[in-house]
C-alpha cells in the first residue's frame, strides 16, 4: 500500500513496468514518462495531481542510467541539452501552476493528455511518410564533434554529417514545450524529439543523450515545483509520491541504461514506428475516457 497516492499494488510491478517502457523509449532519446504517467492512472489508479509530480520524480531517478551510457560512448550532446534546458525551465514551473489550478479533474485533465499525445502522434507520423534518409556511414556507432556553440548556433558533426542548430529559436520552441510537460508531467522529451528531427533535421541518434539529459534537468524543476505548491496549497495529493516515484525510478533507471546500450543495434525508423503506434492507442483511449 502507497499512503500518499492511495493505491496498493505488487512493488514489482511498477519496477517491471517502469523498465520495459524505459528500455524502448530511451533508444529515441525519451525517459518513458509520457507512457508511465497512462499506466499510473489507468493501471494503478493513480489520478490526483500528484502523478504527475510522481512522474517527474520519476524522470529525475530513471534518466541518468541512459545518460551515463550515452556519455560513455560520445553520444550526449551537452550544449543541446542545456540550450533545451534553458527555455524548458520556466515553463515546466509555470505548466505545474496550470495542472494544480486549473486541470485538477481527471476527466478534463485526460482530455488534455488525449490531445497532447495525439499531437506528438501526428508530428511522428509525418515525419515517418518521408521517404528513410540513406544510412550514413557511422550510424549510431558515430561520437559527436562539438564545432561551435554560442547565443547564436551550435554546430555539430555526427558520422560524416555537419548539423546546424539556431539556439534562439530552439528556446523559444523549449518553452512552450515546457508548458505542456509541466502540465502532463513529463521533461518535455517526447514533444521535442519530433521537432528536432523533422523540422531541425537531427538525427536520433545523436540527439537521444542531450534529450535524456534535458529531461532529467527540466523534472526535477518540476518536482520541486509541485512540492513547492503542496507546502503552500489547501489541496490535497499535489506532490509526489516518494515511495512510488523510487521503484519507478529504478525500474527506468536499469530500463534506460540497457535501452541506451542496445540503440545503436536498432535502425531509427523502427524505434520511431514503435513509439508512433502507442502514442496513437494512448491518446484515443483517453480522448474516449475524457469525453
């Protein structure tokens, strides 16, 4: 039994879960939350607004076993992340505000969700009816080469590929996804990902290490952000639950690591595909349940 959620189930069963979800999602640069968060409230019944403070606890403890592994093999694009970071922040702080106050309802709030993770369906689909770029040499076996990074660009080699990033506009897209994932509960991760690789042309496999690292940096805003506002708020179930978040955590923490480690065996197009066909199934079934 977990007192602060309300809820009783096998303590293997959210670790077990946390780590199959963790384990796909990290091959594309995702912790998991955006799946962890339906399984908390329609599995375990979790639905307060503390899930989603419980989600972003989560992230916090998951991400770094992806990062680690990503960071080992010159894979973790760190000016990416932090340029994430900086405008994902503040909206993450300001969407926490919006989930307590405004979305408390379950039927409301899974209506949101249901809209969200079909828009992140529908960026994904688009880009997967592209014809598949031609496989550069290197693949997923590449270290990124940092050439430049300032207020105005960062400029990066991946394989035998140059890639060029307007940090301006990469902070301002930031921060409106921060919104929407201080709402839901999420580091921003899933939203982004579609962004950077059908409109920045990024590849997968390079930006999956900075996505992680900005995810792990924007949750735990968040989760002080929902504990803040717990300490200061008349409502009840507002943050997270410790109990809960730290078998998640684990279970994405080993998830993320092995899925970071496996990557570069899997060819992008699948891990996209995957995440695509569950995102679409999530996001009907709670548009159904909400309406």
């Amino acid at each position: 039994f977990f007192p602060v959620s309300g809820i009783e189930c096998h303590p293997l069963v959210p670790v077990l879960a946390a780590m199959g979800i963790s384990f796909v999602t990290s091959m594309g640069g995702l912790s998991g939350a955006f799946l962890l968060l339906p399984f908390q409230m329609s599995f375990l019944g979790y639905t307060s607004p503390g899930v989603s403070a419980t989600n972003h606890l989560f992230n916090v403890l998951a991400c770094p076993g992806g990062i680690v592994r990503y960071a080992r093999e010159g894979r973790l694009l760190w000016p990416l992340a932090l340029t994430v970071a900086v405008g994902t922040l503040p909206g993450i702080v300001l969407g926490s505000l919006i989930r307590v106050y405004w979305l408390p309802d379950e039927s409301r709030f899974k209506v949101f969700a249901g809209l969200l993770l079909l828009w992140i369906f529908w960026r994904m689909f688009r880009d997967l009816r592209r014809p598949a770029a031609p496989a550069r040499k290197g693949g997923g076996m590449a270290r990124i080469h940092v050439e430049r990074w300032d207020r105005s660009r960062l400029v990066f080699t991946f394989g035998e590929a140059r890639y060029s990033v307007s940090c301006p506009r990469l902070a301002a897209l930031s921060l409106g996804i921060g919104l929407a994932g201080g709402i839901y509960g999420i580091g921003g991760g899933a939203i982004l990902s579609p962004f950077l690789v059908s409109i920045f042309g990024l590849p997968v496999h390079a930006i999956a290490g900075a996505l992680l690292l900005g995810t792990f940096l924007a949750s735990l805003a968040g989760v002080l952000g929902y504990g803040f506002l717990g300490l200061f708020s008349s409502l009840d179930g507002i943050g997270a639950d410790p109990l809960l978040g730290l078998l998640l955590g684990l279970g994405g923490l080993m998830g993320s690591y092995l899925g970071a480690r496996c990557q570069r065996f899997v060819p992008a197009r699948r891990i996209k595909w995957g995440l695509a066909l569950i995102l679409l199934f999530t996001s009907l079934r709670y548009l159904w349940q909400g309406l």
